[in-house]
C-alpha cells in the first residue's frame, strides 16, 4: 500500500502550489515509468480519501504510464521494454540495454478559473 | 489555468536517501538493502553472514519489520548490533527511517550495514533507501515463477541470492527458467546458489561481499 504515501506527498504538493496561487485544484497529471509498481485504481482511491477535507478534494487524478525504452544488442530494434514480457521483441533476443526508468513527477495542476 | 510542476513525487524519501548515500560515501560503509518476500531466509542468512565474518568486518543490521524485534535479536545473538524499525503496518521501509536507525548501530564505525526490508516483493523496491546495492533473496519453495510474477523487484536489484538449495531434490523449482528469466530483467546481476542452512554457496556471497567492503576506504582505527 505505498500508493497511499504517494497520494499523500502529490496532495502536499499540490497544497502547496494552490497556496501559492490561490486558486482551487480541480486536476492533476502525474507520470510513472515501469518499475515502481503503481496501481491506478489504488493510487485514484488513496488520493481521493487523503484529499478528503483538504483544497484536492474532489481534485481528479490522471496518471500516465511512460514506457521503458529498450534497445536491441542483437538486431537493433529500439522497442518499449515489457517486463512482463521481457526480450526484443523483432529477434526475440534476451541481449538488450535498457534506458533509465521514468522517475514518479507531478507534471501539471489545473486550477479553476476564478 | 494550468501549470506546469514537473516535480517529483516521493521528493522527501529521495532527499532523505540521498543523506544517507552521502552518510554511507563519507563513512566508508557499504550498505546492502536486502528484499524478499516473508519467510525466504533473509534473517538466517544475515545472521550467518555476521556469524561467519563478523572476525574480519564490522557489521550492524537495521531490522525492518512490520511488528516485534525478533529478528533484532536473533542478529544480535550472532554478534552484530542491529536496530529494530516497527513498521506498524507499513509495507516497506523510508529512506528516514533508516536515517534514524543509523545512529542507534552505530553505522559511522561499521564496515558494512545490512537494511533487512519488510517481507514483501513488492512495495519496498519502489523506495531508495540511500544504500549503495540491492540484494534480493528467493528461496526454491516459494516457486520459480516470482521473477516473471514480480519483474519491478528483480530488474532492479544487483545481486539475487536463491537460498534453501538444500531442498533442490524436494521441490518442483527450474532453476535455468529463474536464472534465464532474471538476467533478461538485469543482465549483469550477481546470482549467488545458497543454502543459509547448510553453508553451501555462501562463500561466494561472501566474497563479494568482503570485495566490495575492501574496496571502500579503510577506516582510520
């Protein structure tokens, strides 16, 4: 249940930045790469009840998954790394690089028009 | 309006792991975060890990469980100092607290500090503790399909012990499919065959170990 701490720092961030600009948080974007296991459906229901009784309330959450890019060490193909699935998936080769992992960012707060 | 933020999320445990990255690096300490799921064998491979080199390196344990300090003691009774983090629910250690487990181990003397994470194969991989190589344990009982099943845990860790290689003749566990499996995941991962009841393969653990210890700094005794 670590979505409930990530719900927990993005509704301080955004806290924050509504303070800043005094305006009423009505959505969210944030971005996740592969390998820290986030759970839409967990991360949505956390924010939504740790939100409760701050300005996030009734805030939406969008969260993108940005894909883990791979590269072929025998053929070349450039493919988007499954880890579920791992290997190219042109040659089937297991010899590949892997790109550095997406980090978790809090990309952008839409706030109501005042 | 919208804006733009491009901040990251968990910034706090990042902060705080990164303190103790730079703790670990001005020490000379070596920190291995240790992940498996319950009941793998972290705890008695820890414990004969001090028992059999606690002669040459100094070594303290931080013990992360979710309640009780057993495993505090059972370290403790092998003869190094271990600290206990109750978790109180918490599936997984913070990068903070380890920070304020440090000081209680006295890590600032210790040649090398084990972070023995909550019992779990998923959550404790999302969150850098600040330690400078991960260590996952799978034993043969729990099947040979955790890789595949748990890929975030495996394609981040440096080194996978496989314990309970006494039971190899007992159970149903493939182990060309994990090791095959797992290198498709992280290529120059170290695997290590051990039995932490037997003794057998844990020398080559130790070796690393012992390698990546000496190649810090000597501490000014």
């Amino acid at each position: 249940m670590h979505e409930t701490m990530i719900a927990q720092s993005i509704v301080e961030a955004i806290s924050k930045a509504a303070a800043k600009y005094d305006a009423k948080p009505i959505a969210a974007r944030i971005s996740c790469g592969q390998l820290n296991p986030i759970n839409d459906e967990v991360l949505n229901f956390a924010f939504e009840i740790v939100a409760q009784d701050s300005v996030c309330q009734g805030a939406k959450l969008q969260i993108v998954h940005i894909p883990l890019k791979g590269k072929c060490k025998n053929c070349g193909d450039a493919f988007d790394f499954d880890i579920y699935s791992p290997g190219c998936p042109a040659c089937k080769s297991n010899e590949f690089s892997i790109e550095p992992d997406a980090p978790l960012l809090l990309e952008e707060i839409e706030f109501e028009d005042k | 309006m919208k804006i733009s933020l491009k901040k990251k999320i968990l910034d706090k445990n990042e902060e705080c792991a990164l303190q103790n990255k730079a703790f670990f690096a001005d020490n000379n300490t070596f920190c291995v975060n240790v992940i498996s799921s319950p009941g793998s064998g972290k705890t008695t491979i820890l414990s004969r890990t001090v028992g059999d080199l606690k002669d040459r390196l100094r070594i303290g344990v931080v013990e992360g469980d979710i309640r009780t300090d057993t495993d505090a003691k059972k370290i403790r009774s092998a003869g190094a100092a271990a600290v206990q983090i109750e978790t109180k629910g918490t599936c997984h250690l913070s990068a903070e607290q380890v920070t304020g487990a440090l000081g209680a181990i006295g890590a600032a003397d210790l040649d090398i500090v084990f972070i023995e994470n909550v019992g779990n194969l998923v959550c404790p991989s999302a969150f850098d503790l600040g330690e400078q190589a991960r260590t996952v344990v799978l034993s043969l009982p729990e099947g040979d399909d955790k890789p595949i099943k748990y890929p975030g845990t495996f394609a981040k860790a440096d080194v996978l012990l496989i314990n309970k290689m006494d039971l190899v003749d007992f159970v149903d566990f493939d182990l060309d499919r994990v090791i095959n499996h797992v290198r498709t995941l992280k290529p120059d991962i170290q695997i290590f065959q051990v039995s932490a009841k037997t003794g057998e393969g844990l020398q080559a653990w130790y070796d690393w170990l012992t390698k990546k210890a000496d190649a810090k700094q000597p501490k000014d005794d």
